[in-house]
C-alpha cells in the first residue's frame, strides 16, 4: 500500500482565513482492512541551544555545555476523511475493507490561527493629511568652521597684521531627519515611506553636497529553549548609492530652511522578498529597525576645505505583510466595540468583553481577495549576519524614534 498526500496549490504560501485543500491518495494492491484515514495539519516550534553547564547549581562554570530543547505547538488540526459521516454512524466495525486500486478523499483546513505573513492588524488612519505625525530619528552636526588668511595690504603687505588664518565666523550647523509616517510600518516587498530632511541651522554660505546614501533593514531575532536564550542579528542592504555630488539647496537659503532628498532614490526599490513580517511566538519573535546613513559635504567637493560626513539615522519599525483585512473582518470588529455604558456608583457590573481580532478571525469569513506580497524564504544562513553570535546594539538618544 501507497500513500500521498496531493496539494491543489503546492509550494504556496498560506494565511490567515486561507483554505489549504487537497487529496489524500491511496494505491492498493490487493484488498486491505482500513479503520480510518486521518489527515492532520500541524505546525510546531522547535528551538535547541547550546550554553555553558553549570557546576552542583552554583554559578562556577567548566567547559562541558548543556543543551535545551523546547518544543511549542502553533497549531494543530486534525480531520477524518475516511470513513465519512454516514458510515460510521452505523455499528461499530474493526475496519472496513477496500478494493484493490487506487482511492481518493478530498480533505479542507481553514487557517484562523497562523502567525506566519498573517493577514495584517487594523493600520491606524491619520486624522488630517495636514497634520500627519511621523516618527523620525534625527541627528544634529556642527562643521569645522573654515579659516580665512586676512588680505595683505600694500606691495610689501601690513608687516603687523597677523598672517595667521582666522576663523570665518558662526560654525555651520545643520539637522538630519530621516522620517516615516507614524506609527513607523514598512512593508515586505514594497518600497519605503521614508522622507529624508536636512535643515538649515545657522548662516553659512558654502553649499551642501549629498555624496552617498544607504539604506539598510536590521533584524533582530530572539530565541529561547528553557533557560538559554539569544539575539541574532542580520541585515538586507535595501540601497547603496555613492559618489552622487548632488547640490542640496540653495547657498543664499535663510536660516530655518528645510531641505528634503528627492525620493526617487529609494521609492522605486520594494524591500526583498526574503524579509519576513515581525512576529512573535512561544520561544522565538522578531523585530526590526531601518537606518539611512546620509553622506553629506560641506564646501564644493574635492577642493582642500570640504568636509565630508556620514551620518546615521536609526529608528524602530514594524513590518507588515502587505496582506490587507477583508473589509467584512474589519466591520466585525467594528460591529464589535460597544459603547461604553454611563459611569454611576453602581455600575460595577462588567459586560462580556468584545471579541478579539483572532476570535474575529476565526469566524465564518472567505479567504482574501486582493494582493498579495511575494516571499521566498531565505537560505539557511539567512541574510548578512545571521547564524553568528553578534550581540544586540545599544544606540545614544539621537539614535531614538520620536514623533512631531
């Protein structure tokens, strides 16, 4: 006897209300006594890691290591399809027999519980495209003041005037931002929101030149079995562009100016394909933040008194799937939120609380119908950085989100 199991949409991704069918194939031959065949849709978490061994339970250490294993079910579905309904509403049988040849029973799992690329949350809508608030990281940089040689007078020149070079007045300081909409959420496979600002802090005349720009996705994923646990980090270079000498602003531009890169650097770049929505489960969870790192000179590129500077923009953000809730889920929860019932002193009685978003879920609601992003799953070593022991980075307080 043979048995496989046939897809209708083989080597797919699923989500959240998604149908997974297919057919569960039987090949015999010759009669065979069946008591059932049960199809299960299963998903688990596995994570084993490796730590250093503790002595007698005291905190000395030798070098032998110790493993820990830890397993979570994410989910499981379990399904008869053989024998159906009917039959086994007759008397109870040891088995039932079936004819030499091939068999066939369909089988249908709803998803209401994945965690993987799920359909997304309910995004917040801005109030007034006006007074639409960002989350930014920004960064404030003062030049090196450029010196000045004061002017001979006279064939010989003023014998008593100094010939040492004087600084040309007020430093030259400028504000870098690099800003998303609030709350800061980018998008697998779809290029980012981002707006890249440079503001005129003090009176200079020299011109600013963006030299380069990076754009670069880190993640951070941590995982736990027991007692060990660990952070790993990687990265997807979303864009690196260099030796582009593009004048930003005008030299004349009064203090307060605000100077934004033209985003047609970035906006037609999507984020790869192998970059997985932020999640979290029992014993491992991810999450992410972007960086710009800006290059910018002060003074005209490739004369002796131009300063070139790097400035790096970070910021934490949340990756969705792209896969939108059905407007019906959405009015369900909707539907969902009473009102709140008027405070006296002797309404302490609480109601039944509203559904959640995945009990809403799990209702009787067709599968998406939209778009949907492309995802290969990355490679065993994942992208640049992952697998090594690199610890999580600490950032200074300019590195921070804030919101304006």
């Amino acid at each position: 006897m043979s048995v496989r199991v046939q897809l209708d949409r083989p080597h797919d991704h699923f989500t959240n209300l998604d149908f997974v069918t297919g057919r569960v194939i039987l090949q015999l031959p010759r009669d065979e006594t069946i008591a059932s065949v049960v199809v299960k849709l299963e998903g688990e978490s596995k994570m084993k890691l490796e730590g250093p061994r503790s002595v007698y339970g005291q905190d000395r250490q030798d070098n032998r290591t110790k493993a820990e294993l830890e397993v979570h079910k994410l989910l499981y579905k379990v399904l008869t399809v053989f024998p159906s309904p009917d039959i086994t509403s007759s008397p109870a049988s040891s088995g039932y027999t079936l004819k030499a040849g091939q068999h066939s029973y369909p089988f249908e799992f709803k998803h209401a519980d994945i965690k993987f690329l799920p359909i997304e949350p309910p995004r917040l809508l801005q109030h007034s495209a006006l007074v639409a608030e960002e989350a930014y990281a920004r960064r404030h940089f003062e030049y090196a003041n450029t010196l000045e040689t004061p002017k001979k007078k006279g064939l010989f020149g003023n014998l008593r005037a100094s010939s040492l070079p004087t600084p040309s007045g007020e430093p030259p300081r400028i504000t870098i931002d690099a800003r998303l909409p609030n709350p800061p959420i980018i998008t697998c496979n779809e290029p980012l929101p981002l707006r890249v600002l440079i503001r005129k802090e003090s009176d200079f005349a020299k011109s600013i030149h963006l030299q380069s720009l990076q754009i670069e996705l880190i993640a951070y994923t941590k995982i736990r079995a027991h007692d060990f646990d660990r952070t790993e980090s990687g990265s997807w270079v979303v864009l690196s562009l260099s030796n582009l000498d593009t004048p930003i602003g005008l030299d004349a531009d009064s203090v307060g100016a605000e100077w934004v890169l033209n985003s047609s650097l970035w906006n037609r770049t999507p984020l790869p394909n192998t970059v997985a929505p932020a999640f979290e489960t029992c014993n491992i969870s991810r999450r992410y933040e972007l960086e710009a790192r800006v290059g910018l000179t002060y003074g005209r590129p490739g004369t002796p008194q131009s300063q070139l500077t790097v400035h790096p923009l970070r910021m934490p953000v949340q990756v969705y799937s792209g896969v939108a809730p059905p407007p019906a889920l959405l009015s369900i929860i909707a539907e969902s939120q009473p009102e709140p019932p008027p405070f006296t002193p002797t309404s302490a009685k609480v109601g039944e609380a509203p559904p959640s978003y995945e009990d809403a879920m799990a209702s009787e609601l067709a599968p998406v119908d939209g778009p949907r992003r492309e995802y290969a799953q990355a490679n065993a070593a994942g992208p640049s950085g992952f697998g090594d022991d690199r610890k999580v980075s600490t950032f200074s307080p300019s590195d921070r989100s804030k919101v304006v």
